[in-house]
C-alpha cells in the first residue's frame, strides 16, 4: 500500500517537474523571440520609412518636373528664336491670361538682371536666388528656395530656366509658383496613425511642418533650444543633402519620434518623415503581445493535462487499495 502511494507520488513529481522544465524553457524562448522580433520589427520599419520617404521626394521631383516643362514652353517658343527681347516680353505679356494656372506669373530676365513681369511691371532680378543660380554660376535650370512674392504678398518659389539660342545666352525664363502647392502635397502625406511629412530649405528654414506657424517662421538650424540638439543635427544632415534617419523629440509635447529624411532632387530642398515612438515598436510589441497570449494558453492547456492526469493517478490509486484487501482474506 504504501509503496503504491510512493510510486504514484513519484511519478506526479516526474510530471510536475517535466511540465514545470517545459514552461521554463517556453518562457526562456519566448523571452528571446520577443526580444528578437522587436529589433527585427523595428529594423524593418526603418527601411520601409527610408524607402516611403525617397518615393515621396521622387513624387515631389516628377511634380517639379512638370513645373520646369511649364516653363521650357516659354523657352521653346518661336518668338526666341527672332532674339529680339522686346518681341519676347511683349509675347510673354500678350499671353499672360493664358498661362498654366500653376503659375502666378511669369519673369523674362535679361542678363542685366532686369525682370519684366507677364503683367507688365518691371523688377531688379541681380539678387534673386535663381538669377545668380543661372547667370552667374552657371546652371541652365534652378529651382529656388520660397520667398514672400513682393506682388501676391504669399509664400511662392521660383522655377528658372536660361534662354539660350544657337548657344547665345539671351535672358532667363522664370515662373512664380505658390508654395501652397508643394506645401498640400507634403501636409497630404500620412503614414499610420502619427506619421506627418515636413521639409526644409537649404538654409535650414522650415517650408512646411505638421505643428502650424513654421511655415518660413522657424529655422531649425538657428532657432531652436539647446533641448532640441537632435533635431538640429538631423536638420544639418538634412541641409547638407543627406539620406538617413534618427530620433527627434517634438517641438510641442517633447514625444519622441522617428524620423527617415532624404533631400528632393532639382530643389535645395529636402523631406522627413515622422513616426512616434508607440507607433515605430508597434508592430513588434503585437507580435509580442501573441507570443505572451500563446504562451499563457500553453501553461494553462497543460496545467489542465496535468491535472487530469493527477486525477486517474488518484482514482487508479483508491481503487487498487480497495482490491488488495478482498485478495488477502481469501489467502
């Protein structure tokens, strides 16, 4: 009787311990597959926001593509070819209600830096941007960076293109475009729930920003707090025409975000994209989150083996009790 109880303990005991060894290295490995998942989730993520990223500044370099098409029309135009600059102006303004409606206005510079305007006024060019882009240094097409139009008193930026005939330079083609244009594409653009685009100029000034009044306000180069260094640094990569990506802490509530960034080709421009943090481990703390449902149904599922099987352990026990003595009486 009693080594019946001894045995039937044993091997409870034997159970116990090969379920109890079992859950440990469940728990071990699943330890190791959420850590491991949870860097690979993220790996993954940065090179989906990297290549996001580069495809919304190749949709912003096809939509300037098309704005530089618009002006090669003026530059194509047969008047051109007549070099006569006055023939050409008055061209220019005898069109001026049947532009592209892209565009605000249009420019024909001489190389003087004399700007006349498709409306009929007349401006000094020398200083532009994109004139000494051209006339100076040499460039046959730019694309400036935003400025306040001195007629329109809005954000525009200017799409530039030399006039050359029979390899003479002539004067520049250059078309006013309103940056609110660009700025709805970029505002457009969401990734997820928190993900917002934002691009800057070559000088570090803000063309547009998810938090409202930025807008050619701010300069994330030199005016931002010493809290912000790593926006700063991500803002000097971005200046410098860089591809790659890093954490940034909000200007407003101080959450950090991920940022993927990469310059637009044809513009000193370049665009980022941020994620928050919640939403950059997402996808790993899920994957998380079923490994630890699957492991607790695990534990339980074999809890309830066992303890099944402790009770037809107990049962067969009692009943090998009652036999025994029945057998020695008849002895």
């Amino acid at each position: 009787m009693k080594a019946l109880k001894q045995n039937t303990n044993i091997i409870k005991l034997l159970f116990a311990a090969l379920t109890l060894l079992f859950m440990l290295l469940l728990a071990v490995q699943f330890f190791l597959v959420k850590k491991g998942a949870g860097k690979t989730a993220g790996k993954a993520f940065e090179n989906g926001s990297s290549q996001l990223v580069q495809s919304y500044s190749m949709m912003l370099t096809n939509r300037l593509n098309m704005y530089l098409r618009e002006v090669r029309f003026y530059v194509d135009s047969d008047v051109v070819q007549t070099l006569d600059t006055e023939k050409i102006i008055d061209w220019m303004c005898s069109r001026s209600g049947r532009k592209n409606p892209d565009i605000d206005a249009m420019y024909f510079c001489t190389l003087d830096g004399t700007a006349y305007r498709d409306d009929g006024s007349v401006a000094n060019f020398r200083n532009e941007e994109f004139f000494k882009a051209i006339a100076v240094d040499g460039n046959y097409e730019y694309i400036s960076n935003p400025k306040i139009d001195f007629v329109f008193k809005k954000p525009v930026f200017y799409v530039a293109h030399v006039v050359n005939v029979n390899g003479k330079k002539l004067g520049i083609f250059a078309g006013v475009y309103p940056l609110s244009s660009i700025q709805k594409l970029v505002s457009d653009i969401r990734l997820g729930d928190t993900g917002n685009a934002w691009m800057l100029a070559d000088d570090g000034t803000v063309i547009c920003y998810p938090e409202n009044g930025y807008a050619l306000k701010k300069n994330f180069l030199t005016g931002l707090p010493s809290k912000n260094n790593d926006l700063r640094e991500i803002s000097q990569n971005m200046v410098n025409r860089k591809t790659g990506s890093g954490w940034i802490k909000s200007l407003g509530s101080g959450n950090k975000y991920f940022v993927t960034y990469a310059p637009v080709h044809n513009a000193p421009w370049s665009i980022g994209l941020n994620v928050s943090e919640n939403q950059y481990f997402s996808s790993g703390r899920e994957f998380g989150r079923i490994i630890a449902v699957s492991f607790v149904l695990i534990f339980l599922i074999l809890s309830g083996v066992l303890f099944f099987i402790f009770a037809l352990l107990d049962d067969s026990g009692k009943k090998d009790s009652k036999k025994r003595p029945s057998k020695e009486k008849k002895n």
